[in-house]
C-alpha cells in the first residue's frame, strides 16, 4: 500500500469530517433557536399558550441529534479515494494507486508520480473550497437575538396583563381579619415589676422645661450611632419611644467596645450635670446610670435598662403634675353636678320675675292651721275667716298689689321645692 498516498487521504477525510461536524451545530441550533423563536411569537401575538416543556424538549432533540451525526467516524481512505475519483473522473486513479505498493519500476511509478501530483492539486483545491461558515455563525446569532428579544417582550406583556390582586404573595390572602373591638372589656391588669408599660410610648413632653431636660439627654445619645435613634425621639419629645429604644438596645450591649461605653458614660454625666438644676433625681438617676456604663463588673444591659425606667418614671411624673390643677375643679363641677337638692333648702340662684300676672295656685292642708295675731311678717293682711284652705296671688313687676291669704309657710318642706319650681321661670 502506498503509505504517502495513505496519510494524504487519511489528512483530507478527517479536514472533511471537521468542516462537516460545525455545520451540523450549526444547524441543528439553528432548528432548535427556530422553535422557540416560533413559540414566543404564538404567545405574543396570540391568545395561545404553548407547552413549554415540550418546546424546550423538542429544542434539545434536535441539538442532540445534530451532535450525535457529528460523532460518526470520518470516512476511510479507500473511501475517500473512491469519492475523489467519482467526483472529479479520475478514472479510478487514486483508488488503484493506493491498492498498488510502493512502485519501484514501469507503469507503477509513472502511476505513483501522477497519483501525487492529482493529490496536491485536489488537496489545495479542497483547502480552498473549505472556508469558514459565516452564514451559519449569522444566522445563529441573529436568531438567538430574535429569541431573546421575544421572550422578553412576552414576559413584560404578560406581567402587564396580570391584576394587582394575583401579585400579592398567597401569605396575604391567608391572613384573617382583624377582630372587631369588643365592648365593656375589662382593663388589663397593670405590667409586672421590671415589664415595660404598654403605653409608656404615648408619653409625650410639652412643658419647656421637660423639654430642656430631654434636649440635653438627647445631646448626650446622639454621639454614638447606637443611640441616636433615642436622641431623635428624646428630640420629638417623646419620651416613651425613647425609653423603649433604650431597652431594645440593652440585648446589644455586650457588643460594645470600652471606649464606646467610656465615651457614652462621659456623655451622661456632663447631661446630668446640666440636668441638675432643673431635677436634681433624674440628674442622679442619670450619673448612676453613667457609672454602671465604665465600671468593671457591671453589666452594661442594665446601666440601659436603669436609664429607659428613669426616664419613663420621669415622663409619667411629670404628665401627671401638669394634669393635677385641672383635677379638683373637674370633682368639684361633677359633685355639683351630681348633687341633688335637700327638700326645704334655699336654692342659691334667684331667678328674675317674668312681666306676667301671676297664676293662683289652690292649696289645701289637712291640719287644723293657726294663724299668728301678732303680725303678718310678710306683711300681708289676715284672714278674718281663719278658714282652713287658703290661696294667694303673686303680684306683677308693674307694682299691683297682691291679695294674699293664708300663711304660705304652712306648706310643707317636702313640697317647698315643688311650689318654688312652679313660680320660678
């Protein structure tokens, strides 16, 4: 066997097979990117959703088969000679030549020479003919972007067209309504001793000078980042808010670092020491609390517990003396309010006449009445009669006379009130 003519063959066939095997990427990409751009556009441009499952599939099917023609074998050399002489009718040239073994003399040699001479110029005519596939590479890329570029353009219609209401993550719809307020509930019972008060938070300070006071402990807490967010409440007078902010950083305490807490305690007393002329026991409380932040054996977490509960005792004392003036004229006007008047007693308030003419008024005792024959101190006449009913007439404010019979005093003092009732207004 010619062993030249051999390698030549065996170079040219697996050159083939190499050009051959990306084309056949290339197009079963091709065919792959081809569904799916054809997919995206039925569920854009219609009411259609396909399975994308079975497309993906589909996709993959063909890059694997296209892969799995590329893994064949390349062709032999006798076969590639055989091909060669059919393609450009050489008359079986190569073919022969290859059978024969290396020619030493006659027609052999005369066949070799030609045999290797067809080789070169089949061989730089192949090389020549094998250029890269640049149509293949674009048409790839160009429907990759297709693909792409539908897939995001039917992704933003279709998050366009769904309502606001299926967004809501399903924790939303699981979560029951709130409780309507039940009426007539009982007031819980207080907080526990060291247990912060629920409605410490509402403590709110509007007195200037409370505000000083808060103004200068805010001052002191706004030099580390850790505190600041007490001194923005302390600053907004709310003192409630800070005092819990206080207790939330006690668990954070521990992490610290020494010249935090020396910078912080320092802070503290230079507040107290101008809190003191205005609450010489919240300046106390204060330096207290300063001196368990940079002494050793002292638990950091409690020098801020002892300063949220100083501050909120402080807050509610002073809410509670600024609503005590109000307090006594408040009872008074209810137990005036709520007072009833004892039968027989003079009613404070006289109210003024009308300009109307009295109206009699009939009144009849059971006793057998006494007048008094010393007088009358009301300055009315005496019945001669001495009878045992009596009336009288109130006169106008026009300064008639009125006649007046009877002692009125004879009525009696669980009926005093009704009567006056009737004449008043």
């Amino acid at each position: 066997m010619n062993t030249t003519l051999h390698r030549q063959l065996k170079q040219l066939a697996s050159d083939r097979w190499a050009q051959r095997g990306v084309r056949l990427l290339l197009r079963a990409t091709m065919l792959a990117l081809l569904l799916l751009a054809g997919a995206a556009a039925l569920q854009l441009f219609s009411a259609y959703t396909p399975n994308w499952a079975l497309v993906n599939a589909a996709a993959l099917a063909c890059v694997g088969v296209g892969a799995g023609l590329v893994l064949r074998r390349p062709a032999s050399p006798p076969e590639v000679a055989r091909d060669l002489d059919r393609r450009f009718q050489l008359h079986e040239q190569l073919g022969t030549a290859l059978e024969l073994a290396t020619p030493t003399e006659g027609v052999a040699v005369h066949l070799h020479e030609q045999s290797r001479t067809t080789m070169q110029r089949l061989h730089a005519q192949v090389a020549v003919q094998q250029v890269t596939p640049w149509r293949e590479i674009t048409t790839t890329l160009v429907l990759l972007l297709l693909v792409l570029g539908l897939l995001f353009i039917s992704g933003r219609t279709s998050q366009a067209q769904v309502p606001p209401e299926a967004l809501r993550p399903p924790e939303a719809d699981t979560v029951p309504p709130s409780d309507p307020p039940i009426p007539d509930v009982p007031p819980p019972p207080p907080p526990a001793e060291g247990m912060p008060d629920p409605g410490a938070s509402q403590l709110v300070l509007t007195d200037p000078t409370d505000l000083a006071v808060a103004a200068a402990l805010a001052e002191a807490l706004r030099e580390q980042s850790v505190t600041r967010p007490a001194a923005e409440a302390l600053e907004r007078g709310q003192a409630g808010d800070a005092a819990q902010q206080l207790r939330d950083l006690a668990d954070q305490a521990a992490g610290l670092t020494p010249q935090t807490r020396d910078d912080l305690a320092q802070a503290l007393r230079d507040a107290a020491s101008q809190i003191e002329p205005l609450d010489n026991a919240l300046a106390n409380q204060v330096r207290g609390a300063a001196e368990q932040l940079n002494t050793t054996g002292y638990d950091p977490a409690d020098a801020f517990t002892d300063l949220a509960q100083a501050i909120e005792q402080w807050a509610q004392e002073r809410s509670q003396s600024q609503e005590q003036p109000a307090a006594p004229a408040d009872s008074s006007g209810g137990a005036g309010a709520g007072s009833a008047p004892i039968p027989g007693e003079q009613r404070e308030h006289v109210r003024e006449r009308l300009g109307v003419e009295g109206v009699p008024l009939e009144l009849e005792s059971s006793g057998p009445g006494s007048v008094p024959t010393d007088g009358n101190p009301l300055g009315a006449p005496q019945d001669s009669a001495g009878g045992s009913g009596g009336s009288f007439t109130r006169g106008s404010q026009s300064g008639e006379a009125g006649t007046m019979r009877g002692d009125p005093l004879r009525i009696p003092l669980d009926l005093r009130d009704v009567v006056q009732d009737y004449f008043s207004p």
